[in-house]
C-alpha cells in the first residue's frame, strides 16, 4: 500500500526573489525550514559584481518578481539580497516591502534586513559586531541602519569580496575564522550579512566557541518567514535563533517595532 503524500507545501510556502549569481538562499532556506513548507523562487537580474553602482539598482525590479512568485499563491515573499536593502539607508527596507505588497496581491513581504532586526529585537539584543564579506562603502551603510533601529554595532571586519561568484565559494571555515576575529566581550551577537555566503554550516560552532548568538542573512529570512505565516517548530543545528522555544507569530507591521 502506498503511503499517503500530502501536498507540496501543505503548511505553508515561502516565495524567495533571489538575484540572478546567487545560487545560495533557496538552499539553505530550504534546510532550515521544517517538513511541509515549500521554497519557491524566482530570479531578478544582477551583474555579478557586489558594488554600491550595481546594488542600487535592484529595488526596481521588486515588484514585478513579486508579481510573479504570487501566482505561485506564496503565504510570504522576501528579498533575498542584504547589500540591495541595506544600502538604500534607513527606512528602504520599508519602501520595499511597500513596493513589493503593492503588487503581491495581498501577500505579506518582507526584506533580510527586516527579518535580522527583528529576531535581534525578539532576542533582546542591542549590541552587535559585523563578519562580512563585502566592501567597506557597503559595510559602513550597516552603521546608520542599525544605528536606526536602536542597535549598536561595535566593529566591522570585511573581506573585500565583490565578484558574486566567489562569495558563493567562501568555505564555512574562513567564515567561522572571520566571525572569531571580530567578535568582542562586550557583543551580545555576530552578525554575519550576504545571502550569497554559505554561512549556515558554521554557525552552531561559532556560537559555541564565542559564547555569542551568531546570526546569519538565511537563518533570519527563514525564522521571519515562518513567523509571519505562524509556524513555530524549533529547528536545530542552525543556532540559537531558530532553536528557541516561542517564536512570534505574524505581528501587523505597525507593532513589530514592539518586539
């Protein structure tokens, strides 16, 4: 007798607009989410160089991939590129979930920054360092955004990777190291930021060697995915963040400064 299959995401399916070198968040998004949530994707155009002239023009091709993934009738949808939000300044996060609603027919959206702030803001935590891969102008922008949001960021160390294809090849190893490097006593989490860094293999390492709450661009979308459409299933091997017991359900955004 043959078992009895459920359908494809029967607890709910997450829509991941993902730029066109990244072969990493549907992945790894994937991964972290438990059985019965489906991971779709579509892809926007992005030459491969992670630079402040290419990043700046992502935002506009938001809404149309929106668009696209709700025909897929997605529970959510997110951006899956941290640089693109971050650098827009203070607030861009906003105007991109905005944009993309717009069009989503009434799928809630969502950004990898928005999702950071707000398991950081969930955890308590106020004050941070950076392990990143990119360019300094890119990684100066993180200071005014957090600054924001009410979050500290203590340092900075970056590796200076622009080439797209070489973030996706950055071993977990040299991330852990670079996590190690930047952390400090006085941080209460690393953060390390890129949708396109395979990070998520060295996070429950770093955080047991740094006594710090490490968290990572994929590991946040995929906890804000699961809980704005109400799945609280712990995860583990991923970090303390998707680990915890009580994770939020879907808040209206109004009151999620609140968390």
């Amino acid at each position: 007798m043959s078992p009895i299959r459920l359908p494809y995401g029967y607890r709910g399916k997450c829509g991941v607009i993902v730029v066109g070198p990244n072969p990493t968040p549907r992945e790894d998004i994937a991964r972290m989410v438990p059985e019965g949530v489906l991971v779709l994707e579509t892809r926007i155009d992005m030459e491969p160089r992670v630079e402040m002239d290419v990043i700046s023009q992502l935002s506009r091709q938001l809404p149309e991939a929106a668009r696209i993934l709700s025909q897929a009738k997605c529970d959510v949808i997110a951006i899956a590129c941290t640089s693109g939000t971050v650098t827009g300044g203070p607030g861009h996060d906003k105007a991109e979930i905005r944009d993309m609603e717009a069009k989503s027919n009434g799928i809630p959206c969502t950004t990898v920054i928005t999702a950071v702030t707000n398991a950081l803001n969930w955890m308590g935590i106020k004050k941070i360092v950076l392990a990143s891969p990119y360019v300094d102008p890119i990684n100066e922008e993180f200071k005014s955004f957090f600054g924001s949001r009410g979050i500290q960021l203590l340092d900075i160390k970056g590796l200076g990777v622009t080439d797209s294809y070489e973030l996706a090849a950055v071993p977990a190893a040299k991330v852990y190291r670079l996590g190690k490097a930047v952390c400090r006593p006085d941080a209460e989490a690393i953060y390390i930021p890129c949708t396109t860094f395979p990070v998520i293999d060295a996070i429950e390492e770093l955080e047991k060697d740094t006594g710090k709450v490490v968290i990572t661009s994929n590991q946040a979308l995929a906890w804000e995915m699961m809980r704005i459409i109400g799945i609280g299933e712990t995860r583990s091997g991923y970090g303390g963040l998707l680990a915890r017991e009580g994770r939020c359900s879907f808040i209206p955004r109004d009151r999620e400064s609140a968390l």
